[in-house]
C-alpha cells in the first residue's frame, strides 16, 4: 500500500498491478497531514497534522472513527509501528508503546539531537528493532529491542552524522548512509558487523533521502536530491571458480582484492566498494524522493514517490542490472504538465514529501506548507486513551484502547 499526506487530510493507494492504483481510502478529517503511516494492510492508520504537531491521531479508516490519540511534549518527528510496536520519536525522546492497548513500555529520555526524527522499526515484529542515531556528530548507531526493551548494540557506522537507516524484512540485516551521501553500509542485526559497503559516488556529496531493501532481502534501493536512483546486489564473493574467473573483471577484482591488504585502511576500504547494480535516471533531480523495491505481479520493481506528486514504477532486471526501464507513471496529486506522460489521477495539492515506511510498498507522507484550509474534526466514540492529554514520562496509559482485533493484523 501507498500512504499521502495532504493539505486537506489523507489518501491510501492499493498497487497491485503496474498499470492500476487505485485510492481505497480519501479522508478530510484533518489538514495538513505530514506523517501519515499504516499498519501494513489493516484498517488502523497514524496521522500527525502540522495543526497540532504534538498530538498523534490513531484511525480505523474503514470504519471512519478515531480509536485514540496522544499528545506529547514536543513536536512528533516521526512514527514507526510494525504489529506489537509503535514507536514515536521525538527531537531528544523516543516513546515506545504496546500497539495492541497502546500501554507506554518504555520512555528514552535526552536522546542524541535528532531534528530529523531519523529512526527505523524492523516490521518482523518478533525481534522489533529500533535503531536510531547515538551521536550528533558521528554516524553512530543504537539498536535497540523493543520487545524486550533493552540496548542490542551500538554501532559506529561512519564518520558523519547519519542520513538514512533501514531494516530489511526479516531484521537481520541494517542499512546506514551518512549526510555526506557517499557511502552506504549494511551490518549485521543483531551483531552489528560489517557485511556490505556500497559506493553511491565520489564526486559530490548528496543528501541521501531513503534506503529500502527488496521484500527477500537481496537488494537495496537508494534515493537523493540528485537524477539517480541506485540499486546495489548483496552477494557475498564466494571461492574461486570457473564462472567467477572466467571474465577480465572478475580476475582484476581478485587482484585489487589481494593487493588491497598492503595498503593504507582507507585506500584498501575504497577498493573494496562495491558500485551499484542497476540505477534510475530521473527527468529531474534536486526534489525529495522516497524509494522502495517490491514485487509486483511476482516481478521485482523500484518505485520512486516524488514530491511533485508523481510515482514512478520501473522494471529491475534481477540478473543483469543495468539501466531499468520505466514501466509506468501515475499521478497522485496535482496535474501533469503537458510535457510529460502517463496516467492523471486527481487528488489534493500536497507541498511536499514524507519518510519511507518500512514497508515492501512505497510511502510517502508529504508534509504541508501555507494556510490552514480546514479545521481538526477527529473524533472519538470510546473516549480514547488519555485522549489529548500529555503522556507522563514513565507512565503507562490506561484506558479502553482495544487494538487487538485479529482482522486488523493480518499476515505480513
């Protein structure tokens, strides 16, 4: 599924085929609507307006009724909720709740500055791993467990402060890039050892926006502020043998490899970078994109959300790479200009985009600039759980919030 914020509230796209998105859900409950993220495919959404940017508000969107919301002491930065976790994270804090009543588990207090409320939530809900960054000046990495609520590991990931971060599906491995935008990594979870490290480009930093890996874990997509969009392979270089040997490439990266131990750390580190498997080349660069790879009609796909409203899905061949093909474009608000093409759905103006959600789909909350074009009309048939209240640091909430309905979990 597909999540946008908009000015006038949020829509919800089902993709399942290339050639069709279809809405299944608009709503106008609240405006200016910047983070916006489902429950996979229940009917249970997150919504964070920029009216009231310390309230959270939990929706039944099938049913069209408020389950809850909760207030918090500063601005809501992001939200990641997989099915035993939701997690809000603030500037200095981090909130960790029991999805399934939404009892406070836990409270991390005078976090590393996080403007950016840069953090990841493994969707494999038996391990749900929480990692975030633990410097304001470093790349470093917390993973923590917020099932069993206690620090995993800490991982010193690069040498600036980190841009992005991502699990993949299964949580046993976590993708980093740093704000300089050259290096992307990939470590082990729950060891935190290095297994990967990709080279986006050496000749400018950029400002990476999303990593995603692929639903089985094989590849990893990441997007910028520049046109390319990169696509990189995670295989391991096994023993020697007749197919790897056989091609001119193959042979000097074993002899770069080799030589690779005589020199200086970081010369040897940046021999051993691997460049990208397949790119995207987009008509415009300098806009925010979110990024992800899916299966789509049982065939690998990379999809591109842009801040101007469009979405773009292209082929990925798994086997040789290369340059993917654009397969089809979909508008999801505004309207094309008459220079470009595809298909034209209608939908709210939206000003700009939003976080990836850990999802195997793309989503894209964009968040809303400029005057207020509605009022809040939430409302709540049970009452809610200390429903607009402040939630107490090291207090649970209690109330009549029931999320444990076996319809709206289904299977990942």
């Amino acid at each position: 599924s597909l999540a946008l914020g908009t000015k006038t509230g949020y829509k919800l796209f089902s993709l399942t085929m290339v050639e069709k998105l279809d809405c299944i859900h608009e709503s106008a409950e609240a405006p200016d609507i910047y983070i916006v993220e489902r429950l996979f495919s229940s009917s249970l959404v997150v919504v964070v307006s920029t009216t009231i940017p310390q309230r959270m508000n939990i929706y039944h969107f099938k049913k069209g009724t408020e389950i809850c919301n909760y207030s918090y002491p500063n601005n809501i930065l992001a939200v990641k909720l997989n099915r035993q976790r939701l997690v809000v994270c603030l500037e200095e804090s981090i909130y960790i709740h029991n999805i399934k009543d939404m009892k406070l588990l836990k409270t991390l207090l005078n976090t590393p500055s996080n403007p950016a409320g840069l953090c990841a939530l493994s969707i494999n809900h038996s391990t749900s791993y929480l990692a975030y960054p633990g410097s304001t000046t470093m790349g470093e990495i917390i993973v923590y467990d917020a099932n069993n609520l206690n620090t995993v590991t800490m991982i010193a990931a690069h040498d600036s402060p980190l841009a992005a971060l991502t699990f993949n599906a299964s949580s046993t491995k976590l993708a980093s890039a740093s704000e300089r935008g050259t290096v992307i990594r990939v470590f082990s979870i729950p060891e935190g050892l290095r297994l990967f490290e990709f080279r986006r480009g050496m000749k400018r930093y950029v400002n990476i926006s999303s990593l995603s890996f692929s639903p089985d874990g094989q590849f990893l997509c990441a997007s910028s502020n520049t046109e390319t969009v990169h696509i990189f392979k995670l295989e391991q270089l096994g023993p020697s043998g007749g197919d790897e040997a056989a091609t001119w490439t193959a042979y000097m990266g074993k002899m770069f490899s080799a030589a690779s131990s005589y020199f200086p750390a970081q010369v040897s580190g940046m021999m051993s970078q691997d460049r990208a498997f397949a790119t995207v080349h987009l008509l415009t660069s300098g806009q925010r994109n979110v990024c992800t790879l899916a299966m789509i009609q049982k065939l690998l796909r990379l999809l591109v959300a842009t801040a101007d409203g469009q979405l773009f899905i292209y082929s990925v061949d798994p086997l040789d790479g290369g340059e993917c093909m654009l397969a089809h474009k979909h508008r999801l608000f505004g309207v094309d200009d008459d220079q470009s093409e595809g298909t034209v759905s209608e939908g709210s103006e939206v000003t700009g985009p939003a976080q990836a959600c850990p999802s195997y789909a793309a989503t894209a909350a964009l968040p809303a600039s400029g005057p207020i074009t509605a009022t809040l009309t939430g409302y709540s048939e049970d009452g809610g759980a200390k429903k607009g209240e402040v939630i107490p640091e090291h207090e649970f909430a209690a109330g009549p919030v029931c999320l444990d309905d076996e319809n709206e979990f289904p299977p990942v």
